[in-house]
C-alpha cells in the first residue's frame, strides 16, 4: 500500500488489446485513437495528438511552443530522439534579462522572461510534427491535422483543468485579441477559428507555410510589436535536431530517455544509480527508500545548474558527472539515516573541455502512443507556463521558454531552478529542459512508456511512476494515482501533494531523517501505457486525475 491515492477521475485509466494513446485530455487521446483506427501508426498518431492538445489545451502545448519525441521504431528495434524545442532568436544576449522586475507585486509574474515578446523562444513545435509524421508515420500531413482542425472548427467543452488555468491568468488573457474572446468558463464551448486557419495551411501547404510565408511574417511582426527579438529569419532558420537518447541497465531493464538539452534523463538515471547501490536489487517501498530517494535528486539538480546548457554550444561532462568515484561518494551520502545539506552533494569536477563557443500546474503535456505494430511514441511538449508568453501571434499562443534560461548566475526561474552560466541565453541556443520523454525494455523488448509535465518536477514524478509499475507492481493507473515526492535540491525541502498526500506516518518518519517537508499542490502530471505481453497482449493506459485527461484506444 502506497498512501492514499488521487480518488480516481472516472476514465483516466484503461485497458486496450491493439493500441493505445494517454494524453491529458480525453479528446487528444480519441484523436491519436482515431488516426491509429484509420490505419496510422505511433508516430502519426502522436502527431495527431499534439496537434489536438494545443487545440483543446492552450494553456499547455501548441504550435508556438515545442518540445522533445522519443520514438521506437519496431521493425528495426530503433530509437530516436528529435529535438524541437524552443530556441533563442539569433539577438539573444547573456544578458538580456538581467536585472528585470522578477514577480509582479500581485497576479501572475510580469517578469519579461516569462510575458511579452521577449520570452518567446522561436517555436519548434510545427517543425516537430512535420519531422515525426515524414520520418515515421505513414499517413500524410493532412490526415494527421484532420482531428485537431475538426476541433478547432467544431469546438470542445472547456475542461475543468483549463478554466483553472484561465482563471488564474484572465486579466493577462484579456489584453491578447484572440484570448480575450475565449470563454473559459467550465463546461463553455471553444471554438478556434484562427488556429483552424493556421491548421488548414499546415495540412495544404506543410510547415514552410509556418516558418517561411505571411504567416511567418506575421509571427514575427507580432513578437517585435510585443517588445520581441525574434526575426522571420529566425523563423526561417528554425531546425529538428536529432539526438542520441540517454541509455543505462539498471534495476534490470534499459532506460531510455531524454538527453541535453534536457536535465531530466540525466537526473533520472542518477537517481537509479544510486537507488541501486543503496537499496538494492529489489527496492523495498518505505520512508528509508523515499529518504534516499530524495537524497538521490540533490546532486544531479546541483550539476545541472553548473553544467548544463546547450549541447550545441556546450561540451557537457556527461561521463565525467556519472563516474563511478562520483556515484560512489553521493551513493554514501544517500545511504545515511539523515538528510543531507544540498551543498554536500556538490562534487564540482575539474572541466578540461572547453565550451564549444566562447562565448507543476505549469504549462507542458506528456502524451504516449503504443501501436498495433509495437512502435512508442513518448512525446513530451510545451509552450513553458501556462498560456505562454500570454499573446497570440498569428492566432497562435506563443511560447515563454526563454524562462527556462538563466535569467543570471544564481537567480531562480518560475520553477525555482537557480540559474548557469552554462544556460545564459545566447543566439540560436536551446534552453535546458526537464522534459523527460521515457521508453523503458525489458529483454528488449518496451515494457512502459511514460512522462510527465509539471516544470522541474517533471523528471522526479516520470522515475516514481516508472518505479510503482516497475519495482511495485501497480499497474499503470495506480502507479499514476500514486503519492508522490519532489526535491530538487534547492531550497533544500522535500515536497508532498495536497491533491494526494503521502501517508502522514511515512511523512513523520521523513521528518525523523532531517527532511523539511512542505506542500505542493500536485507533483506534475504522468501520462503512462504499461506494455503486458504475458499471458496475452495488454495495454495499461493512464492519464493523470491531477489534470483530468482520459486515454483511448482498442
Ligand atoms: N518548460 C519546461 C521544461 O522544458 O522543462
């Protein structure tokens, strides 16, 4: 028994034979389901479903945003990741942030990283789902907009989830001509038309109508006249990076995830490390395990403010940061019976390779898709807080991903992360990231798909839920249900949801080791499909109650 749970929304978990999709909305699932129905596979339908998501969730994800894919490939037991997040225009500075007004007195933060031209980072999310669809998928780009172009039109029913969300942040949405007509009273009916424009010269005219027509124009146009550096240049010369995914045995199965500019595959693998040396085998679930657990998160949360950054500008120490004199020395640290300083953690590592040059309810969605064929798609993509930057361009919700730079050395970001240098805004760089995309195998064959979104948090709920289903044996709904922890190592407390509290003994016995334990409302939101193969062929979909999404399939 793992604490008390969520209280399960009806629908969020299910089981299917043939395929599946776990989004954390009940009409982007039925739109990757539709497409898997009609003959598409993984990656058609993954396509789909980001296309529905920022559609019917503006608040998370869309085409002024971006994100990452990690793709299996049955046939020839593949994997690929693509790269498409957000990255600066070419006019970034170091600085161009620095000394800004951080939160506003009251409402939502003014801070210019997060609302207004400037924290619009150049959208990766178009680029991405043309990338995906021509690579892996087999149907065309217009069979795979069809879904989300028919919501656009016909419009959906607000979702508790995104009144919320609108709500919160009303009186920036009013200032935007497109947001300020949204009613986004639970229960209301949204309609999109001038995303169901921008749609049908996606389907008619593919993604250069995005980066390099009036449309890209008008993005532009629209950006600068918000305070903005972005170009149609910049548009023009947005690209898809492929990127060798993250890989490690451990605990038995290989863990494929998410590499630079992400942190999150990073921290994950860490943290198994460690939990491995420490607990064993076989880890047993019980405040010892959630003690060396969060123990586990403080050291690599400390490397990624030191060292991560853009792997196109930046040579990161990945080998060096997970040796084993490394591993040993926290792995020892985290077998303790007390918590730990966060600064104990810090092993600075003496870095002989230059850099390259000189020089939550956050926004984000996580989505899965299992075929009939045995492809995964685990997709994770955001347009950073909620609603963005807070205008449209274009009739589209522009992204704030340049808060997931540095806003200087030592300064927090929405999420409290403390800034880099490494992760300073520059031209062209891609911000870091905790987005985890994860495909997990067991004698080689996928056994989970999961991912979560929720800022910082994102890497610590994607290992809890990989874990319950893994080493606990809950099936995928209960594994996503499940009380959750968070420590990112700074400010050195260990947090536990109000929307389902960690049993209030095991709390006590966290306290009892050292840990500050303080509340939050949710620890990210998971989307999960557990693959069964034995006895016979089962998909365990989950989408997370916290955020009221619902999986498809057959
Ligand atoms: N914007 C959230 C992340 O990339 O981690």
């Amino acid at each position: 028994m793992v604490g008390a749970t969520t209280g399960a929304s009806v629908g969020h978990t299910k089981v299917f034979r043939e395929y599946a999709v776990s989004a954390d909305h009940p009409e982007a699932s039925k739109a990757g389901a539709e497409v898997l129905a009609a003959g598409g596979n993984a990656a058609d339908a993954a396509a789909a479903t980001m296309l529905a998501l920022g559609v019917v969730n503006p608040a998370s994800s869309g085409l002024g945003g971006g994100g990452f894919a990690l793709y299996y490939s049955a046939k020839d037991d593949e994997l690929t990741f693509l790269d498409f997040r957000e990255r600066a225009p070419a006019a970034a500075t170091p600085d161009m942030f620095a000394g800004a007004e951080g939160e506003a007195p009251s409402g939502p933060s003014a801070a210019p990283s997060q609302v207004g031209g400037l924290a619009a980072g150049v959208p990766g999310e178009p680029a991405g789902i043309a990338t995906l669809v021509e690579r892996f998928g087999s149907m065309s780009l217009s069979d795979v907009i069809a879904p989300a172009l028919r919501l656009a039109e016909e419009g959906l029913v607000v979702s508790s989830a995104l009144a919320s969300m609108g709500a919160s942040f009303a009186a920036q949405l009013d200032q935007d001509p497109v947001m300020s007509k949204w009613n986004l009273m639970p229960g209301a009916v949204l309609r999109r038309p001038s995303l169901a424009h921008v749609l049908r010269l996606f389907a008619n005219a593919g993604v250069e109508a995005l980066y390099n027509g009036p449309l890209g124009r008008e993005m532009a146009a629209v950006v600068q006249q918000h305070g903005g550096i972005m170009t149609f240049q910049d548009l023009r010369d947005y690209r898809v990076v492929t990127r060798r995914p993250l890989d490690a045995e451990l605990f038995g199965y290989r863990w494929v995830t998410a590499p630079p500019p992400s942190a999150g595959g990073f921290t994950m693998l860490q943290s198994l490390t460690i939990l491995e040396r420490v607990s064993g085998a076989t880890p047993v679930y019980g405040a010892p395990l959630l003690h060396t657990m969060a123990e586990s998160w403080k050291g690599p949360f400390i490397d990624r403010q030191r060292y991560f950054g853009d792997p196109a500008q930046i040579i990161q120490p990945l080998d060096r940061m997970m040796s084993p004199s490394r591993i040993e020395k926290r792995a020892a640290l985290a077998a303790g019976e007390k918590a730990n300083p966060t600064e104990a953690y810090d092993l600075p590592i003496v870095w002989t390779s230059p850099p390259r040059t000189s020089s939550d309810n956050a926004g984000t969605s996580h989505l899965c898709v299992v075929d009939r064929e045995g492809n995964v798609a685990a997709v994770t993509t955001t347009v950073n807080l909620p609603f963005g930057a807070r205008f449209t361009a274009a009739g589209i919700v522009m992204n704030d991903e340049m808060d997931d730079f540095a806003r200087g050395v030592g300064e927090p970001n929405a999420f409290g992360l403390i800034g880099g240098a490494s992760n300073l805004p520059g031209p062209r760089k891609r911000p870091v990231s905790t987005m985890s995309p994860t495909i997990v195998f067991k004698d080689g064959k996928p056994v989970l798909c999961v991912g979560a979104s929720g800022g910082s948090r994102i890497v610590t709920a994607t290992q809890q839920v990989a874990m319950n289903v893994l080493f606990f044996g809950m099936d995928a709904g209960r594994a996503v249900d499940a009380p959750r922890i968070h420590h990112q190592g700074f400010p050195n407390k260990l947090r536990v949801e109000t929307k389902a509290p960690l049993d209030e003994a095991l709390q006590e016995a966290l306290r009892e080791r050292g840990h500050a334990i303080a509340s939050i409302r949710n620890i990210a939101n998971v989307q999960a499909i557990q693959i069964v193969t034995k006895p016979e062929r089962r998909l365990h979909a989950a989408s997370d109650p916290r955020k009221g999404g619902s999986p498809a399939g057959r």
